[in-house]
C-alpha cells in the first residue's frame, strides 16, 4: 500500500470541512413539486443537511402534533432523520457512498416525507457526494512480467489495474513508472472512463545482460488531497518465443437476457498463435485486473475460449458487464495478449410490483364523509421501462378508490358514505399491474373495519303485543316477554327495557306489572280480579346505550281470561230473619199457577254465568216444577184434599263453569184457603243469599259478619251512652227530652245477645236520628243512649228495625210498636253482577231491587 492509503482516518473530519468550504452549502433543487440537496459522505451523526421546515413551508411548531416523520422500507437503515423541534434534516448514522451505491454515477438517496392532519406526502432527494477517502490499491503488491528478449521496441505490456471505489475525479487519476532505462508507461481509458496502465518497451532486451528488472507502479487519484497506491513489478526476461497469440478482434459485444440460466454460452473467444507446439498452443483466461463482480458471474474455459454464465444476472442492479480476457500460449516466455468483451443484459419483467402501506388510519367510522383518506400506498417495480411501469387499481364493489399523489403513490380514499350494519368490514383488495409482457401483478388485501355510529334506534319484533292472562294469577309470575332488535353493536346495541308512566284504573301502572330492564320479561305484581278489570294496556319502551340514546316504543295489550271463582249469588227470594223463605200458594191453584220465581246472579262472565235451575228436594215432586232457564216455579197439578198444607222445597242454581259451582234455596210453601194482602218472601228480602247456602264458606261469612257487627254496634252504644250522660247532666234531668229519644220498655236479654236485642234505627231521609235502646247487660229501666247518624248512615251495612217505645197519652194505635221477635237484619255486599249473561225478564225487577 502507499503512502496516502496508510494515513489514519483521523483526517476525515478536515478534508469533509475542507469539502463543504470547497462546494458551499447543501444545494436545494426545487424540481417538480420535490426539494434536492446535496452532501457529502462520512459526515459525522448530527451533521446538518438542511431545513425542511423552512424549505417545505411548515409551522415547526405543529411538526411533533403532526406526526412528521420520514417513511422507509421496512428493514432499510435510516442514514438521514428529522428534529421535529426545529424541522432540520440531520445525518443519523456514518453514510459511505460506496456502500450505499456500489454501481458507479450519481447516489442518490430517496426521502418520503410524512405529516398527517391532514395527510400530506413529500419526496426529497439528498446526492450523497463522493469524497476522496479510499486510496488506489492493486490486486497485489508484487505482479511479475514475463517479457521475452526478442519483444519489439514499442511492445506494449498490459499491466494490473489499481482499484479506488471513490468515483469522478476521486478516482484512479494516473499511473506514474518509477525511472529505468528499459520501459515506459502509457496510460489508455476505457469506455466507462477508468483508467489502466500499460508498460512500453523502449530498449531491447538482453536475457545474458539481465535477467530482471523492478520498477515501481504507482496509482495515483485526483482527489484533494491526493492519495496513491504501488505495486512492485518484477519483469522476468524470456527467452524467444517470438509469436504471441492474436484474438480476432481487440473487441466483442453481446447481449444476453437477464434471465438466462446458469451455464449459457455467452461467447466463443478466438485466438490464434504461429508458433508451433507448446508456444501456439493458447491458454484463455480473465486478466488480472477484471472486477470480482466478473469473476462470480462468469467462467472462461481455458482450452476452449467459451465464456459461460456462472452467477445470475440482475438487469437492475447492472445492465453492462466489461470482461477482459487474455490469451496466452504455453511456450516459454508466453506473452499475454488481451481482448474486451462487453456483455450488454437485456431487461426482463421479473420483478413484480411491490405494494407498500406507508400510512394506514383504521378503523374507519361509519358516517365519515366521501373523500376521508384511509391508506397511503407506494408502488415499486424494480425493472426499467414499460416492465417498470405500473398501474394501481381497487377491487369493484368497494366503496373506495384509488387517488394518484405522486409517481408511483396513491392515497386509499371513501367515494361513499359507509353504513356498519350492511357492510362491517371491508377487505379491499389493490392490484398492482406492471406494463411488461407478459404483465407480473401484484395483489394486496387491506382489511378496513368499520367502526359503529349510533344510528339506528331499537326496533320491536312485534307492532304490538296481546298477552291474554287468566285471574287469580299468582303475583310475580311471568307474563309474557318482549324483544327488540338494534342493528348497531357493542354499546350501541345494549338495549334496557322500561314502562312508561301511566295509571290503570287509578292506579299507577307500576302496581301491576313489571319488567325485567335486561331481558324484557314482564311480571305481574298483583292477582288480577276479571271481575273488576278485563284488560288494559301499557307502553314498554327499549332504549339502547348510544349517546345519544335512541329509543322505540310498543304497545302491550293485556287481557284477563275469566275464571269460574264466582258461585251463584240468589237475589231472591231472601230468608226472612235468617228462616227459611216462606211463601202462601191458594189451594184453588190451577196446573201452571206462578208460585214465585228464583232468581241469582253470577259475577263471572260467558258460560261461567249461565245460570240453571233445578228442584233438589221437594216434599212432593208431582207437585211443584222450575223452568230450567227462568226459575219460575209453577204448579204442575191442582192441590188435592191428602196433599200437606206444608211444602218443603230446595232449589239449586248451578252455572255453567268447569268445575260447576252452586247454590241452594230453601222455600217453604204454605198451602192456604185464600190469599192475605200481605208480600211473601219472594218479594222482599233482607239476608243474604249465603244464609240458604249449605256450604262452609257461608258459615264463614255469617261469622265474619257477626263479629264486625257487633264490634260496630257496641262502638255505636258507648259513644251514644256518653253523649246521652252528658246532656243529662246539662239539663240536670236524669230522663231523654221526648222529642230527642225514645226510650224502649225494659226486656230482658235474650240468649242470643244481640240477635234478641230490641234495637231501632228509622231516621227520616237526609235527618240525623236519634236511637235508644236498653242494655241487656244491665243499668236501671230506662236508660237512654243517644245515637246521631248522618245522613249516609242509609247505605251502611246495619239497617235496624223499627223501634219499640212505650205508649205514650198521645200514642193511640198500640199496634204500631214493633214485635219483640224482630231481629237485627244484615245486609253484605255482594259482587256486582256479570251483564254477559242477562237473567229472564220476569227476573229482572228482583235483580234491581238487589242492585239498589
């Protein structure tokens, strides 16, 4: 090695400063909408290069929020990056052009510059500048050249070339002899203006005088400074062979496609020697100084002359290959004659297209607007020419497009407003087409989510609803079940389930029913009565989680089924003081004479309320009949002498339910001469239909209605027998005023306490009364009790008899007092009756007299 390839690279930063003083500052070529600049290589990290925010226009400030940033391939080493505080473009890592660059010409490194919001794309291209930092060097450092004594004044001997991957003037510049009296140096260029060295003789040669010569070869370059490189020459005199081999021609060209195998023939060398025997018989082979490069893509066959493929070829990484071959005989002082072959490569479409997402933005959300840039794509195709051109292109049916930015870029962007719930996700599929023949395509799937927006409110599975619900339904069961659907997702499709405010029959509509905010189940919260509600309806609104919420109503109609849990009521005739209902029938009675007709009502409804009569029991069955239908009971014979003055008969009623449900009356029929003008029980009635009534529930009910009617009554005693003590004592009188009370005679109490008890109620209508009894559990004769009852005191439960007062000078009609055995009457108040099924007319006035 020389001198200046010896030097340390401590140098490097002088002759780079020394560089930049030379060439000035980075050069900045706006061409076409891209910035240029230059600079050199071997700059240390964080050498300047230039200012990008100032050069492209951009507030420096909004660089980092922007997300400015330079893209790269995947795997490529970033030599050059960005201060996002300042905009300044900066070397990142140690760039050696040669390295970079390995073909020779114009390095150039291509920047792709990103700032998003909104998306915007530049390209930039920094020449890397070769400085002169490699000295020549030679294959060896000691070649030995045989020349043989009978070489001709002015032969020409090729000679190693020196190798400097620097290029232009950093190049191998010259070659320089060292002196001797026996050579000269000539120095020729190639076609791609390299240079080699040539030895001249310039002095015949005397093997006897001398055998060898050394001289010194020195490369030199044209960089500033100056390197070089030496090699030793050692020429070795020969003896004569005087002929040396002759190629056809000092030079051959070829072409060959970049995609022929290996073992191809490139060409068949020539070369022809006039000597005889071992010195014309020729050796081929590569000169010293052909490239590596050359070497591992091809061989030449040393007896044949055939220059074969060895490697593979690479239209684009080199379209020219120089091959210089020798030619050398086997005589004794064989002398080297050379040719040049050029290898022209011919491009092939080999290479498809590359498809890159530099910028993806997904996903996308559904009411983005047609022109919302979601990818930004690069295309690369590494061949030249029409193989290198490519088009870009979307798959049909797809609401996107592709938009050309720049060469070989384009910008993925909407043409139409997205809806999430038709389409949730596309696979975008973008074909990359070059123009080569035939084409090569490149295809790639870009999948784009599409994100939700609330846009859809819930929706009923049904208009509406009709739940039917028997009564007597137990409280919390289930009773039917709504759904909705929304076609959005995630949160926006949650859906809770609510029912609107409002009241049934008074009552809040929470009272009744319920729902499940999660499943939609509805529950009711009370035992629904038929009797008292047929059926209502509500409003259930599903409401989903969206913001903002979006809702949906639906109407639910419910209605309550009838049950048969309402046994016939009879309204007539009624018990008279808890006896049997007593009725005269003349004995001059003719066959289909109307005794009287039973009558009963039933709460439910439809076939549950049809009523039907029949005769249980009867003291004579031949005697007395009822219509099925009406309840009329008629006589089917006239009376005879030996029939008993005394009928006992007991009529049934039964509904039409399943399981049917009953009642029975109790008739006593008194068979009489001629008829009194007074009403028989099937007129007037004042116990209720229950006291006939054989089953439990009617003692139950007596009970019950006992009980509240004693309480009430001995209430009503204590408050009036201290209000009657106290306007006594006001009128210091120990007797009632007569016109305030009327004092009953004394009696003694009965066994059945109150049942026996003489009590009278009989206040005119709209008049408070005054009520005086005597106390069966003792106190002196005559005592008085005052009982003020208001003007409703008509529609209480209590009804009491006529009052029985002593005869007073002027009480006249002793038959006006009330009978003792008068018993306190009491009245319950039954369910209004069903009006699905109207009772007969000759019903109907009994049925009136029971509702009023």
């Amino acid at each position: 090695m020389g001198a200046g390839a010896g030097s340390g690279r401590g140098q490097l930063f002088l002759r780079s400063l020394l560089f930049l003083l030379l060439a000035g500052p980075p050069a900045r070529h706006p061409a076409r909408g891209q910035l240029r600049y230059a600079v050199p290589e071997e700059l240390e990290h964080g050498a300047f290069v230039a200012n990008l925010g100032e050069d492209l226009g951009l507030d420096v400030s909004t660089l980092s929020a922007r997300r400015f940033r330079i893209v790269s391939r995947a795997g490529a080493r970033q030599h050059l990056e960005v201060n996002l505080e300042n905009g300044i473009l900066f070397v990142n890592e140690r760039i050696d052009r040669e390295e970079v660059c390995e073909a020779g010409g114009t390095c150039l490194l291509h920047l792709q510059l990103l700032v998003e919001s909104p998306l915007e794309l530049y390209r930039v291209e920094v020449e890397v500048l070769d400085i002169n930092d490699h000295a020549p060097t030679f294959p060896w450092q000691e070649y030995v050249l045989e020349v043989a004594e009978s070489a001709v004044l002015g032969a020409r001997f090729p000679l190693e070339s020196a190798q400097d991957p620097d290029v232009g003037t950093n190049s191998v510049h010259t070659y320089r002899l060292s002196p001797n009296g026996f050579f000269s140096l000539e120095v020729q260029t190639r076609s791609d203006a390299s240079k080699f060295a040539e030895l001249v003789l310039e002095r015949a040669l005397d093997r006897e005088q001398q055998r060898v010569h050394r001289v010194l070869l020195t490369a030199l370059d044209g960089g500033v400074p100056e390197r070089s490189g030496t090699a030793h020459i050692l020429v070795t005199v020969l003896d004569a062979n005087d002929n040396v081999p002759a190629f056809d021609q000092p030079s051959y060209g070829v072409s060959l496609p970049e995609d022929a195998p290996a073992g191809t023939l490139v060409i068949q060398l020539n070369a022809t020697d006039l000597d005889e025997g071992p010195n014309g018989e020729i050796e081929y082979s590569f000169s010293g100084h052909a490239p590596p490069r050359v070497r591992e893509l091809f061989h030449v066959e040393p007896r044949s002359g055939q220059v074969l493929l060895k490697g593979r070829l690479d239209y684009e990484r080199a379209s020219l290959h120089e091959l210089y071959v020798q030619a050398k005989d086997r005589g004794p002082s064989a002398v080297a004659v050379h040719c040049r072959v050029l290898v022209h490569l011919l491009d092939v479409n080999d290479n498809a297209p590359e498809v890159t997402l530099t910028s993806v933005s997904t996903p996308v959300l559904e009411d983005a607007p047609p022109g919302t840039v979601i990818a930004v794509i690069s295309v690369l195709d590494r061949d030249s020419g029409d193989n290198g051109r490519v088009s870009c292109e979307v798959g049909p049916n797809v609401p996107f497009e592709l938009r050309s930015s720049f060469r070989n870029y384009y910008t993925l962007v909407t043409t139409q407003a997205l809806d999430r719930e038709v389409v949730p996700e596309y696979n975008v599929s973008i074909t990359a087409r070059d123009m080569g023949s035939p084409a090569l395509l490149t295809r790639s799937t870009l999948t784009i989510p599409v994100s939700d927006v609330n846009d859809n409110a819930p929706r009923f599975l049904q208009p509406s609803y009709s739940v039917y619900v028997m009564e007597n339904n137990a409280p919390g069961a289930s009773i039917c079940s709504v759904s909705a659907l929304d076609p959005d997702c995630q949160q926006n499709a949650y859906l809770s389930y609510s029912i609107a405010d409002g009241h049934i029959h008074g009552m809040p509509v929470g009272t009744y029913v319920s729902i499940n905010s999660d499943s939609g189940h509805m529950y009711a919260l009370r035992s629904l009565d038929y009797e008292q509600i047929r059926s209502f309806q509500i409003q259930v609104q599903a409401q989903d989680a969206g913001f903002p919420p979006l809702s949906a109503n639906v109407t639910v109609h419910i209605f309550v089924l009838d049950q048969n849990d309402n046994a016939p009521v009879i309204v007539s005739p009624m018990p008279r003081n808890g006896s049997v209902a007593t009725e005269l029938v003349p004995r001059s009675a003719r066959p289909g004479y109307l005794v009287g007709t039973v009558s009963a009502v039933d709460a439910d409804a439809g076939l549950n309320s049809r009523l039907s009569y029949q005769l249980l029991q009867a003291t004579d069955f031949t005697l007395f009949s009822v219509e099925p239908d009406t309840g009329e009971l008629r006589t089917l014979r006239s009376f005879l002498e030996q029939d008993a003055s005394r009928q006992q008969l007991v009529v049934q009623v039964r509904d039409g339910g399943q399981p049917a449900l009953s009642a029975t009356v109790s008739l006593l029929l008194s068979v009489v001469e001629t008829m009194p003008q007074t009403l028989s029980d099937f007129s007037e009635f004042s116990l209720p239909p229950e006291v006939s009534s054989s089953s439990p529930l009617t003692l139950y009910l007596l009970v019950s209605l006992g009980s509240i009617s004693f309480t009430f009554l001995l209430a009503i005693l204590i408050l009036t027998a201290i209000r009657c003590r106290g306007e006594r004592r006001s009128r210091q009188g120990d007797s009632c005023s007569p016109p305030r009370c009327h004092c009953c005679p004394g009696s003694r109490p009965s066994s059945d306490g109150l049942k026996t008890s003489n009590l009278t109620a009989q206040p005119p209508a709209g008049t408070t009364a005054a009520t005086c009894l005597d106390v069966p559990a003792g106190g002196p004769p005559g005592y008085c009790y005052k009982v003020c009852l208001g003007p409703e005191s008509a529609q209480s439960d209590f009804m009491f008899l006529k009052p029985c007062s002593p005869l007073r000078n002027n009480e006249k009609d002793p038959g006006k007092r009330s009978r003792p055995d008068q018993h306190l009457q009491v009245s319950k108040e039954a369910k209004q009756p069903n009006t699905d099924w109207l009772p007969p007319s000759t019903q109907r006035p009994a049925l009136k007299r029971y509702q009023t």
